[in-house]
C-alpha cells in the first residue's frame, strides 16, 4: 500500500491526533487525546477518501457493527463526518500486535494455546453473526493478540456494504483469506466470514 499521510498535529471530530496506529488495506488508524482515556481514529486511505458514495456505505457497515459490543470484539463508540478527511470510526485503543504477526516473528504456538485463540476467535463472530451482522473481511491481520494474550476482532463491518469486488479495496496478505464468492463480487456473508476463519486458523 501507499505511504501514510501523517496527521499527528490536526485534529479529528475535535480530538488532536498524537500518532499514527498503523494502516490497513482501505483505512488508516491513529491514536487521539481525549479528556478520557485516548482512542482510535480511523479513516479512509486518502485515494478512497473523495468517493463519497463509498465513504456512505463504510459508515453503514461501522454502524452496524457498532451495535454489537463483546470482550472479543473491538468496540467502536462512534462514526462522523469530518470536513478534511471524510468518514472516520472512533473505536478503543488495543494495545497488542496482529495474529499475523505473532505467528510470523514469534515461537512456535502451541496446539492447547491455538485451541484458545480459535474459541475466542468464534465467540467473538458468534457474537455478530447471532445479531444479523457480518464482519466482512476476516483474516490474521485483523485479530489482536494483546499483552494479556487475549483476542480481539478488529474491522468488523467496515466493507459490508462497499460496492464492487473486495479486490478493489483489499491488497497484499488480505487477500489470501478471501472465500472465492467475495473476490467475484458477491456480498460478504455469514459463510464468507467462516472460510476466513478456516484461512486464519489454518495460517496458525
């Protein structure tokens, strides 16, 4: 993917931005003040960020799984309109690295331990999935791992209701955990998010 554009300095749905959180396919997350505990900021890649229509749609899909609160999944408080970067989600900050990542840089992972991660991993898309929702795009690089070992599901929502093939806003390692129907086009579904479990626990 592109080079992030730095936005620590301004400000987001008048939280100042402290740093940048990473980036994913389509989205890219910073960390902001508030008079509480900080949270995290994301908005659209700048390339997506002039198609309104699709900034509509990822916002729908946010809100939808905005509804659906569980200790696996990450929670997101809010959704906005911000005038100089568009749509943007306001969701807690997870302190912790990728799935992805622990597995490609760590020690071997142990079956018992997997078998944990892989209960946690399904509660938390039971949890959307029993209220009608789908997260849309699961795979390694959205499952935190945090210090405490435990697993949060991250981007629930977020391409649900984008129109076109996800090949259009997912690149790189994500791709790899597609269920065939989503790269043709069809909607993300119940089924789809179950074949990217199946990739993510068979990459384990």
């Amino acid at each position: 993917g592109a080079q992030m554009n730095d936005l620590t300095g301004q400000s987001i749905a008048g939280y100042p931005i402290e740093k940048p959180a990473g980036r994913g396919s389509y989205y890219e997350s910073y960390q902001a003040a508030t008079s509480a505990a900080p949270l995290i900021i994301k908005v659209l890649v700048p390339e997506l960020r002039a198609a309104k229509s699709l900034g509509n749609l990822v916002v729908k899909g946010w809100e939808a799984a905005r509804t659906v609160v569980h200790p696996n999944l990450v929670t997101i408080f809010g959704t906005g309109l911000d005038a100089n970067v568009g749509v943007y989600c306001l969701q807690e900050v997870v302190a912790g690295k990728s799935l992805r990542q622990m597995i490609l840089g760590g020690p071997k992972v142990a079956w018992r331990d997997c078998i944990i991660l892989a209960e946690q991993l399904l509660a938390g898309l039971q949890a959307l999935h029993s209220a009608g929702k789908v997260h849309g795009e699961v795979s390694t690089l959205n499952v935190i791992i945090t210090q405490d070992q435990d697993l949060k599901l991250e981007g629930a929502g977020g391409l649900v209701f984008a129109d076109g093939p996800m090949l259009d806003f997912l690149d790189g390692p994500a791709v790899g955990y597609l269920a065939p129907e989503l790269v043709h086009g069809c909607p993300p579904s119940v089924e789809a998010d179950i074949y990217g479990l199946g990739s993510s626990l068979y990459f384990i």
